[in-house]
C-alpha cells in the first residue's frame, strides 16, 4: 500500500530530484487541506512506483514554503527531475491531480 512522504528541508531534494512528484503543501487548521488528503492518499497509493506523492506541513516547515513561494495552502507544486514544472492552488479534484500527474509520467 502506498503512502506519501512527509518532506522536511533533509529529505526534499532527495526525494523530488527523481521522476516525478506531487507536493501537498498544507497545514492542519486548513480546511480545504483536510478536504483532500484522502485524495493524496488515495494517489498515494495509485502512484506508487510510478511518482513521489509528497506533503509538507507549512505550520512545521515554513522553510520550505518560503523557499517554494507558497502564499496561500493547499497548494500543490508538480516537479519532475527536481524542477518546479506546475502548480495547483486551492483545493483541486483528484481527477485533476491524477490527470497532471499522467500528464508528466
């Protein structure tokens, strides 16, 4: 069963510079954050092998949402190969999601 990665500043590029990923960038208090994290989770578990699906916590890592221009959550960046290629900002249908992921694979 897939799950997704919480990234911290130690595991990010690490994790985002191979293939592609999905990044959930979200906080607890966030309403719309919690609307989709069963959807994460579900691509999560869709993905597996396929791409990185990956959250940060904005509240804990304020480091890395500053460094990614984060401004409003959810927002959900889209890298391939460790490069920034799209962004989703505000709650997005997991047929979205799943569509952009493919879209890169």
């Amino acid at each position: 069963m897939g799950k997704y990665v919480d990234l911290t500043p130690a595991n990010f590029e690490s994790v985002t510079s191979n293939g592609i990923s999905l990044v959930d960038f979200w906080a607890p208090w966030c309403g719309p954050c919690r609307m989709i994290a069963p959807v994460i989770e579900e691509l999560a578990q869709e993905f597996e092998g396929k791409a990185n699906i990956c959250k940060v916590n904005t509240d804990e890592e304020q480091d890395l949402a500053v460094k990614h221009g984060i401004r409003s959550i959810p927002t959900i960046i889209f890298m391939k190969d460790g490069e920034v290629v799209d962004t989703m900002i505000g709650a997005s249908s997991k047929q979205a999601l799943a569509d952009k992921i493919n879209s890169l694979l």
